[in-house]
DNA sequence: GAGAAGATCTCCT
DNA sequence: GGAGATCTTCTCA
C-alpha cells in the first residue's frame, strides 16, 4: 500500500469524495496502527456551498479549507464530536471531504475499547465514532495527510460487486438539493441504508 | 461580551 | 422513535 500523493487531494471536490471511498484512512497513534477502509464520505465546497463553514469566506477555523490540498481539517461539534475532513481542490480555493464511515482493518482491539461495548457493525459507521476509535482528535487538526506521520491516506481500490451510490448529504439544512454524499455498497440485494 | 446554532451520538421510553 | 448532552465558533450589539 502507498499513500496517496498530493495531487489526489488537488482536484474537485466532489470527484475527490467519490473517489476517495474504498481507501484506506491509517491512523498512528504511536503505539500502533489504527486503520480502516473509507465507505462513507460528503463534499463540502466553499462560496456557494451553504452547509460548508466556508460558505461565508475564511474564518479562523475554516481557513484552513481555504489551504492547500492534503491535509486534515478537524473541528469539534455539538459539545462531543470531532469530525475529520480531507482538505481539496488547489490553494486558495475552499474544499473538504468529510469522512463518515469506515470499515476497521487494523487495531481492531484497540478500536473496540475506543468505542466501548458495541457492535462490531457499529464501531466506524459515523463520522463523531470514526474520530473516538482511531483517536482523532482536535491537535491533529492541520496534520499534513501527505508528509505527516500521525494521520494518513494509502491507496485501496474497490472490490467486483461493490458500487458507489450518491444520496443527499445528512445532518444539515441547507444545500440538501446536492447529492455529495457517497456510499460504498457491498450488498447487490435489495434494502440499502436508506 | 453575550447569545445562538451546529456536518452527532447515546440513552431512555 | 424521540429528546438531551455539551462546547466551539461565529455573529451581532
């Protein structure tokens, strides 16, 4: 496995956070390696996005939107969370892939006592649970994706049978109209998560 | 300087 | 299935 190169994160948006799924997020806490397979993930743009925090041009916490691709954008929300977002799109252009869900691949032990007593099916699949059982938290904010040696990106690839469906994005009020939320779907049969 | 809203999760009924 | 928890950030006066 290898990681991704900067200019993965260096295009649209939106194609980023389709392609972006079936990936591989690795997270180093220093003691071992926590990692999972990106099944889940939203765009958020910037101007003309009215559900990004860039919406109304940089602040102190979104500028980092506004930066260049590759590294991560991590902010704390509804009193409990920490939510991870992938940098996008060139410098000076306002992008973000926010991560939803994983599926665990490594540091299984470690992910489940991160989450406490749940199902397994449970652990990853939401963008505040993926945070809790990696360990991501409000530092890593800024980690370079591509350099960095705490949080990365390596390269998956997306199995037969599997396939990528778009939905409105969940949890906001505002541009639900865009369908940027991507799945990855490892069922042919019928009844998906909607 | 104060108030309100927010890209959610968990527990309780 | 529904409502509370809980804190950072932004906006307005």
């Amino acid at each position: 496995m290898s990681r991704l190169s900067r200019s993965f994160y260096q295009k649209d948006t939106v194609a980023a956070a389709r392609e972006i799924l079936g990936k591989i997020l690795v997270r180093d806490t220093g003691k071992e390696l926590l990692s999972g397979r990106i099944v889940e993930a939203e765009a958020y743009t910037g101007p003309g996005d009215p559900a990004s925090h860039a919406y109304r041009g940089p602040t102190p916490r979104s500028r980092i939107m506004f930066g260049p691709p590759g590294y991560a954008y991590v902010y704390f929300c509804y009193g409990n969370h920490s939510l991870l977002n992938a940098v996008t799109e060139e410098e000076g252009r306002a992008g973000a892939v926010l991560i939803r869900g994983l599926d665990p691949v490594e540091g299984l032990g470690t992910i489940r006592k991160n989450r406490g007593n749940v199902e397994d099916k449970n652990l990853l699949n939401g963008p505040g649970k993926l945070t809790r059982g990696l360990e991501i938290t409000l530092p890593l904010n800024g980690e370079d994706l591509v350099r960095g040696s705490e949080l990365w990106i390596e390269d998956g690839q997306i199995f037969p049978g599997e396939r990528i469906i778009s939905t409105p994005r969940i949890g906001i009020k505002k541009g639900t109209e865009r369908l940027w939320r991507f799945v990855l779907e490892n069922k042919s049969g019928p009844g998906g998560p909607l």
